[in-house]
C-alpha cells in the first residue's frame, strides 16, 4: 500500500514537474586569474541537478558573449533568453560597458538570479557594482584548504534547510572585504571559535566569516556560498541540495512582483532593510 502511495505521489509530482517550463541558466565558468580544477565538475554537477529536477537547462559557456541585450546571431541567445546567471569565474573578465549593463539590468531591473560559486568574488575587482551585487569580494583563505568549522546560521531557508546546526567540511573558505552583515542575510558561517585567529592572513577584526549568503539586488536575487573549491565537494549531497535549492531561489518567477518583505523568507531581513 505505502509502495503505491508513493508511487502515485511520484507520478503527481513528476507530471506537477512537466507542466512547469524549465528555468534558462546560464553558467559560467570564464577564468582570468586562478584556476580551479573543479570548476568543469562544478558547472556539469548545476546541468545534472537541474535536469535531474527539471528545474532549468543549462547553457555552459567558458566566456561572458551572451552576456549582452544585442541580437546575437547563429542561434546564439542573449541575457533576456536567462532566468538566471551562476559564475563560477575568476579575474577581471573581459566584458564591455554595454555587457556589464546587460547584466546589471537584468538582475537589478529585470529580477533575474544571480548565482555565485566559491571564487565569484574573486571577479572583478575592477567594478565595484559587481562586488555590490555579489556581496563582497574574496579577501585571503586564511586557513587554505581545511576542515572548516561550519555553523548554520539559518535552517530556515530552502537551501540550508537539509544541514545539521553545525558540521565540518574540507574545503577552501575565504575571508571577504567590502562585506557587511548588514547587506546580506548570512545562512552559514565558520565558527569563530574553532579558528586559529592567530593566523597572520587573518584580517577581519569582527572575525565574521560568512560561508553562504543570500541578498537582494534591486528586484534580482542573490545567492553565494564559497563552498566548491575541492572537486569532491561537488560530491555531497548536502552541498547538491545547497545549490540546487540556492539557484531554484534565485531564479524564482514572480518574486520580483512580490513587495521586498514578502521575500523575507529567502532573503534579506526586511525590517532592517525595508
Ligand atoms: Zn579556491
């Protein structure tokens, strides 16, 4: 009996899944500084997951062409084909004003997503309105690759929901500046306790490391997590389910349409930004 019911809730929810249209994500993973060599897993673990889901395809491009509200020949979409951008990028990709105007837009504007992965903040240093989309920008890993003391700071939100009060993770997690609790809402941070802050690349005198983080950007949401460095990372579970449920957030239709305190749920805490 209990086999039938889930089975009929199966093939409820996968008919529910086929009348809604897949989301359009486009994923990049252009590099001009660092590489990283999980960055290939990274972008074909976002296509499975949203295949496997049915949540959205994926357009993997290793440059920011599409990036533009030009007609693009040859079958070639632009930025208003996408619900949403995931850069997994490094360095000061070579966009033009009207590229960086396209994107802009789209997610202060337009209420497109914006998803960033482990080094996104370690992108364009060189234009400050990215770093205050995204959040902040990469500032040392003071503690290189090791096993991060985790504390979930929210379990309230989709993407954090699934992860216990505290864990540890071997992965690489970075130090922000031009970062501010204040303008985002912290999901997950280390545990200032558990780190050795004596360490001299050590910079943030609040101690504040946030790990993931979800914010507004005009009608666009945002949603970070430094988590990715390692190839196995992409691996876990726990850090698939991040991410799917981080970009299903962020690409969300109608939220724009919504009064910014409806979004509370996902999003900044309206009553300190509202
Ligand atoms: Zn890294």
């Amino acid at each position: 009996m209990l086999r039938r019911v889930i089975a009929a809730i199966a093939i409820v929810a996968s008919a529910a899944l086929a009348q809604v249209p897949r989301k359009k994500l486009l994923a990049i993973g252009e590099v001009k500084g660092w590489q990283h060599d999980s960055v290939s897993h990274a972008l074909a673990t976002i296509e499975r997951l949203g295949k496997e889901s049915g949540l959205w395809d994926t357009y993997i491009r290793t440059d920011t062409e599409l990036i533009t509200r030009r007609k693009l020949e040859r079958n070639a979409r632009n930025i208003d084909f996408f619900d949403a951008i995931l850069f997994y990028t490094t360095g000061e990709l070579p966009m033009n004003d009207e590229q960086k105007t396209a994107l802009m837009t789209a997610i202060r504007d337009q209420g497109k997503g914006f998803i960033g992965v482990h080094s996104a903040t370690d992108t364009f240093y060189d234009w400050p309105e990215f770093g205050e989309m995204i959040g902040g920008y990469f500032d040392q890993h003071p503690w290189n690759t090791f096993n991060a003391p985790v504390i979930v700071e929210e379990q309230s939100h989709p993407a954090t929901r699934h992860f216990p009060k505290d864990f540890v993770i071997l992965d690489e997690i970075y130090q922000f500046k031009n970062w501010s609790r204040d303008k985002v809402r912290v999901l997950m941070r280390l545990d200032e306790s558990k780190l050795d802050l004596n360490n001299k690349r050590v910079k943030r005198a609040d101690h504040d490391f946030a790990v993931t983080w979800v914010k507004n950007y005009g009608k666009g949401r945002v949603f970070y997590s430094s988590l990715g460095h390692r190839d196995e990372v992409w691996d876990r579970p726990d850090v698939q389910k991040m991410y799917l449920e981080g970009a299903r957030s962020a690409a969300e239709p109608g939220a724009q349409k919504r009064p910014i305190c409806a979004q509370a749920e996902w999003f900044v805490n309206c009553s300190r930004h509202a």
